[in-house]
C-alpha cells in the first residue's frame, strides 16, 4: 500500500449500516470497492464461496463474494483478485471479465482490464449497480440469429429497405411499451448503426420440445434492432448475451415478434457451436414452428415472416384490413398499418394485406360484402405456443 495511504482495520456487528464515501478503499479479502458516491450497506453479510448461488449460462471461475442482502446502488471500481490453477476452471486469464449479480440477473461488465502479473481483474466503469454476488467469468454465450421480415424484404436486392429508418421515422427507444407487448424495458439509441430497419422482441424459452416452450426464461424479452441483412443485433450494434439466463441446455427456442408482422420461433431448440447460439431463420420454410401456417416463402430460396398484422393480434384478418382503411392516406407515420413499410398508407398495403389475407387483390372486395370477407379462413396465423 502507497505510503501515503492509511488502511484502517475494524469490526462491523451485526444488523450495523456502514457507509462507504467516495474515494474510499473498502478492501475484505481479495475483493475491494472504491466508490464515487457514497455507498451504504444495511445489516449486510459478506460472504466468500467457492460455489455460485445464482446460476448463470457463462463459465466462471471458483471464487464467489455473496452479499447477504442485495446492496443499494453502487458506482464506481471493482477489483478481484484470482489464482492460477483449478480456481479458473480453465478459463484463459485473456478472457476474464467481473460479473455482477442483483439477486436475479447477472450482468456482464464489459471494459474490464485483467493484470496476469499481479492476478487481478478491475472494472472502473460501474454505475447504479446492485451486488448480490459477483465472480469473474468468461465472455458470455451469444445468441446469433438472423430474419427477414416480409414487409421490408427486397427481392431484387435480397435484402431488406431501410426506408423508414431512412426517413427517421424509427423512433430511437424501444416501441413495444404498449398493448399488446406491454414490455417495460428501457432501450434506446442515440442514433441507429447502420443498416438498421426496425426494433424486434426477441424471447428465449426452454423445454424439451418446442411445443412445451411456453415459459419465457429470465432476462427476456429484450428489444432488438434487426439489420438489412437479417440479423438481429443489440443497441450496442452487438450478438445478443445469454448472461441473463439460468444453466442452460440446448433445448433453447428463440421467439421473434414485430409490430406488423405474425410472430414466429424456431422449430427446434438451439445448439451451442463454441460460444455461441446461432439460427437462421431465413433458409427454410421449416425453419418456424408450424410452418407455412404461420410463415412464408419470399423469393425462391428466402423465407421470412408474414407482413400485413396491422392489428398486432398474430393473424391477419379483416381486422387488420379495418385498420388500414382508418390510416389510409396517412403519411410520414410509423404506423403498423404501413403493410410495405415506405412511410405511407396506400393501395399498395392493401394489395399485400389482400395477398396475405387470402383474397389475392383488391376486386373480390368489391363484389363481397364485410360479413363475407370475415367468413374466410385465416390464411396466416402465429404458431408460437
């Protein structure tokens, strides 16, 4: 320790708060915490383990610190110190990273700098952090998936148009804190990377077969972006984490959802290949559970989902129909009812809700009456559990 620093030993009793000021050293075995705000710790216990209490998808080495009580908000540095040998399970020095626990989640703390010299990992870029336990782990597993959604699909190009995204039309947080979705995350953007389109839910769920994936695991859904070419990306331009998750098998499913188009998931779970989870759902009609009751062919060798659920209810139906007929004429919108997704309502969403719906183009509208149109059967329809 400097010379010019002075450690302090002391015994806190239990039920005690203690309060740890900014700029302080608080230094209990081989792990220390330097706070920038004033840090507080309420009948609190600090425990070492060599065994993990909250299980996470990543590899982790066999040390734990395990607060009794899930701390309040902590910002500033963290380090941990680690030994060679059986404690890293393995785990190269050049991947180690700190990895946080709240009492439900882990979170993987990127810009962590490993000292092999010294055995020591430290992150200085902790903020409004709650600590139930904390390890040092590898780089997490990725989920790298990929989609083409129908109504952005290009088939001269084959690829899909960021043309609402190019007319700023995307809104820069996530739009999926309303009904049907109700999802209460808080992602967003300053500005979009390029060769974004749209945000996408994405949901990750496990069962032995794909008809028992009913459960949404921990950690999901998030908020996605999905690029022109498919794939499916996190605000940070990144493959998507499973930090989030319990130990996981490799029955994983991956569910899509979009504001206009029917939701779909993967017809069989997931297989790890090295660190990651990686399916495309762009090379067969097989690819979606249920097939083409709720997915479709796009050009000869391209799959992608079904466009046209203005409605948001996972059909297309005259409902969605209704709501075209309401927005029609509007334009510069981010509207679900934008079937062909240019900015603007017009005959040409309608000419795709037709196709979709099963009546193919606009003259058997004319010759049928509503009650009609409403008897026909769903040609497209969600077949995620």
């Amino acid at each position: 320790m400097p010379h010019n620093l002075k450690a302090q030993i002391f015994t806190v009793t239990s039920g005690t708060e203690m309060s740890i000021m900014p700029g302080t050293i608080f230094f209990a075995d081989s792990l220390s915490i330097i706070p920038t705000d004033k840090f507080t710790l309420t009948g609190t216990a600090l425990f070492r383990n060599s065994a993990i209490s909250n299980p996470t998808a990543t590899n982790t080495i066999a040390k734990f610190y395990h607060f009794s009580v899930t701390t309040s908000p902590f910002s500033g540095e963290l380090s941990m110190r680690y030994s060679n040998g059986s404690q890293l399970n393995g785990i190269s020095e050049g991947n180690l990273n700190v990895f946080a626990n709240d009492g439900s989640l882990w979170q993987y703390l990127s810009e962590t700098k490993v000292d092999s010299a010294i055995k020591m990992a430290t992150n200085t870029h902790l903020s409004l952090l709650s600590l139930n336990e904390i390890t040092l782990g590898s780089y997490p597993q990725h989920l790298n998936v990929s989609v083409y959604l129908e109504g952005f699909y290009n088939t001269v190009t084959g690829t899909m148009n960021s043309i609402i995204n190019y007319l700023s039309l995307v809104p820069k947080s996530q739009p999926y804190n309303v009904a049907p979705w109700y999802y209460s995350g808080t992602e967003t953007v300053s500005s979009f990377p390029e060769g974004v389109i749209d945000w996408v839910l994405v949901e990750l769920r496990q069962a032995a077969f794909p008809s028992g994936a009913i459960t949404t695991l921990p950690g999901w859904p998030r908020a996605c972006m999905v690029k022109s070419d498919g794939s499916i990306v996190d605000v940070n331009n990144k493959s998507l984490d499973l930090l989030c998750n319990p130990s996981q098998a490799d029955q994983l499913y991956v569910v899509i959802r979009h504001r206009n188009h029917v939701a779909i998931m993967s017809s069989t779970g997931l297989t790890i290949s090295g660190n990651n989870y990686v399916y495309n759902f762009k090379d067969a009609i097989t690819k979606a559970y249920g097939g083409s009751a709720g997915y479709r062919q796009l050009s000869n060798t391209v799959f992608g989902m079904v466009g046209a659920d203005a409605d948001s209810d996972g059909s297309i139906s005259v409902l969605d129909f209704s709501k075209w007929a309401t927005d029609f004429g509007k334009t510069n919108g981010y509207l679900n009812s934008d079937v062909d997704e240019d900015g603007q309502i017009s005959v040409l969403d309608f000419s795709k809700w037709a196709t979709n719906f099963g009546i193919g183009n606009i003259s058997p509208l004319k010759s049928q009456n509503i009650n009609e149109i409403e008897n026909l059967k769903v040609k497209y329809k969600s077949q995620v559990p």
